[in-house]
C-alpha cells in the first residue's frame, strides 16, 4: 500500500535564501560562461550552455516560489 506523504520539508527562512542564492550565483556563472563561448565562435557550447541556463533559471524560479523567500534574481 503506497505511503501518502503530507508533510514537507521544513528549513529555516536563513537556508532558503541561502539555497536559492547558491543557484543564482550559479546562474550567473553558466551565463558569463555562454557570452564567453560566444566570443570564442564556439556555437556548439553557447548552445549547451544556453540550456543548462534555462533548466537552471526554471529551478531558481521553483525555489523562490516554494520556499518562499524574497531573493529575485535578474529578469533577463
């Protein structure tokens, strides 16, 4: 008999905002990243790279929801 979870996890406000810092940080890395292989004609990497940054500006956007915490990260 499957087992009906209805409780969450529950952090601390601090490592919330914390946990969704660490990704926008990451977040910014993977696009300097992508604007790098641009400038090094290196299509192929941009075009990875443009990915992983999606994946991971959907994940930042999940946290800030989820936890709740009022950390935004950049628009673009």
């Amino acid at each position: 008999m499957p087992t009906q979870f209805t409780d969450h996890v529950s952090l601390p406000a601090q490592s919330k905002t914390k946990l969704v810092n660490r990704y926008s940080e990451y977040n910014r890395v993977v696009r300097s990243t992508v604007g790098e292989s641009g400038e090094h004609n290196d299509p192929a990497t941009e075009d990875l790279l443009t990915e992983v940054l999606r994946g991971t500006k959907l994940d930042i956007w999940f946290l800030e929801r989820h936890a709740n915490v009022g950390v935004l990260t950049d628009a673009a």
